[in-house]
C-alpha cells in the first residue's frame, strides 16, 4: 500500500478570511513572529499496490476534478509521506523519518514558554 | 397543461419544500427530483434549492456536482437550453459544474448572514428574470455563511459588459461579493445562479415581501409562451 498526499491552497488572489482570523488571533496568545496565515487543505490518499505513474495521473485527475476547485485554488500531489519533490529515496525507510520529525517538534515544543 | 418544473432534493437540502410551494404558487406543477435519480421526469425547468447538500463537505456543492441527477441537468441546459435555477446552495452548485463561472467562498467577515436584503434586477433578460423591471429593487431574505461571489478580472469584466449580473446588493452587502454581486446567468440565459432566497418571499404571511414571486412566474411565462 502506498500514500499519495494532496496539498489544496486558494489561489494567491483569492483572499482567504479564514486565515486572516487565524493569524489576528496569534497575537493576542504571544506568537508575535508570525505575520500571515493562509488556510489550505491537505489529503492522504491511499493507494492499492505500487505506486505508478498511471496511479500518480490518476491522483492528479482526482486532485483537479474533485479535491481542489480550480477556479479558486491550486493543487500539488506528492508521493510518500508529504514530502515535496516526490519519492522518497530508496533505503530511507518512512517510520524512522517521521519519528526524527516527531521528536524534533516534541523538543521544540517542550522549549516553549508556557503561555 | 400547465409547465412542469422540477425542484432537486440533495441529501441535506433544506429549502427544496419552500421551492415547490412558491412554484405552486406561481401557478406551475412543481416535480421532485431526487439527487440519485439521472432522469428529470419530462420536467421543462429545474430548480436546485438551498441548504447544504452532503453537509457542505469538501466545498460547498463540490459533491452535489457528481450527483446523478446533475449529470442529466448539465446536459440539458448546455444542449437544450433547459432553464435552471440554483438558489443559494444551488447557486454554489452551478458554479461548481462550471455552468456558471466563478466562485462561492466564505463570507469576508466569517459571520452567518440571515437577513432581510434589498436587491436590483440588473437583467430581466433571463429565463427567470423577465417578470421584473429592469433596475427594479426587491427585498428578499438572504442567508448564507459562504456567499462571497469571486472571479477573476476578466471575468467580471465580462459579466458586467453582457449584462450577465442579474442582480446586486443594494444597501449594504451582505458577504463581500465581488463587485456586490448576488447573482448572474449564463451566456444564453437560460441557467440563472442567486445567492438570496426568492422562495421565501411569496407570501405576504411569512415574507417580508412576494417579491421573490417574480423568478417563478418569469420561467412559467416563458415555458407557456414556448
């Protein structure tokens, strides 16, 4: 089984309130750094079998015809665990990659004030 | 014998009871339509009520655009002109079949609108506009959370230009429509799009008006006089 993740954004044109009211309200918990937000949709998709490049095109076609409105918004479909750029390289097996992410965002986590 | 006008009930809609009465009342024979059934019952009109087909998930209309029953309307109002109304949800419908261009997103100020709002008929050139005056001002209850009309420039341009706005905001818009548009039509005319909710204004008892009356008697005149 394989996962393919599809990344949704609104178009840079279209305004986002959502976001807006997002990034208004990260202020007022101390996050001061952050500036804007935009919103977006993310979709793992499971995939039956190996992952060709028939079965990307399909995902692709899915992406653009249902999970995304390309009027609004754009799409990017990856491979893998969501990491852009494609496959992941050969003999790096997934689990130990998302348990260093983990433990990274555990630590940063652990070093934050307590607001 | 009277017209036939057809009225799509989506899992999760909710106005499409209001709809056939204000047909009725118009003095057509009001048809249910079911979201899984592709055939439209020899209906000579179609109305895609509001609400919030398949719980707004994804987008709004985004699912209801695959229904069976929208694959059969599509095809009939792109190649025999059959005259659609999308009603708010019904609205968001018609663009998500790209039978309508453009965009439904959610209100600028994040806030639910239900309210009494005044509009004008900017084009009484339309299968469901014909009953007014043009530039004449209707009260109608409005009520959306994702109401706001986007499109690109271009796009705009080209509704303005050919008279495709059919009806703006007047006196404060409601969502922050682009250009306070509340609804607009096809190149033929025949498939009309509406944010607000005319069907809720057809009786003096529980409207604030019976402007709404107009859009239905606009679609059975034209079908009689066919």
């Amino acid at each position: 089984m394989a996962r393919v993740v599809v990344d949704v954004m609104l178009k840079p044109e279209i305004l986002d309130p959502q976001g807006q009211a997002i990034a208004n309200a990260l202020p007022t918990l101390g996050f001061s750094a952050i500036t804007a937000v935009r919103q977006g949709k993310r979709f793992e998709v499971e995939i039956d079998g190996e992952l060709t490049e028939d079965v990307l095109a399909e995902v692709t076609r899915a992406a653009g015809t249902l999970l995304s409105n390309p009027v609004i918004e754009d799409f990017t479909v990856h491979a893998g665990d969501g990491e852009p750029g494609g496959r992941r390289p050969a003999g790096e097996p997934a689990g130990e990659e998302r348990a260093t992410v983990e433990a990274q965002e555990k630590a940063e986590t652990a070093a934050e004030p307590s607001a | 014998m009277t017209a036939r006008i057809g009225v799509v009930t989506f899992p999760g809609s909710l106005d499409d009871r209001d709809a056939v009465r204000a047909v009725t009342l118009a003095g057509a024979e009001a048809v249910s339509l079911w979201h899984a059934e592709p055939d439209l019952r020899g209906v000579d009109a179609v109305i895609l009520p509001g609400g919030f087909s398949y719980g707004d998930y994804l987008r709004c209309g985004a699912i209801a655009r695959f229904a069976p029953v929208m694959g059969s309307i599509v095809k009939a109002a792109t190649d025999d002109g059959l005259p659609v109304l999308g009603i708010c949800n019904g609205f968001q419908i018609l663009c998500e079949s790209h039978l309508l261009p453009g965009a439904l997103t959610r209100n600028q100020h994040l806030h639910f609108r239900n309210r009494d709002q005044a509009l004008r008929i900017e084009s009484n050139d339309t299968a469901w506009t014909s009953a007014y005056e043009k530039d004449q001002e209707i009260l109608v209850p409005v009520k959306n959370g994702e109401g706001c009309y986007v499109a690109d420039e271009r796009t705009l341009d080209e509704l303005d230009s050919t008279g495709r706005v059919i009806a703006r905001y007047v006196g404060g818009n409601p969502n922050g429509s682009l250009r306070d548009i509340a609804g607009i039509t096809n190149a033929a005319g025949n498939v009309v799009g509406l944010m607000p909710h005319p069907e809720h204004a057809v009786e003096e008892l529980t409207g604030p008006s019976v402007d709404g009356l107009g859009f239905f008697t606009s679609v059975l005149q034209k079908l009689v006089t066919k």
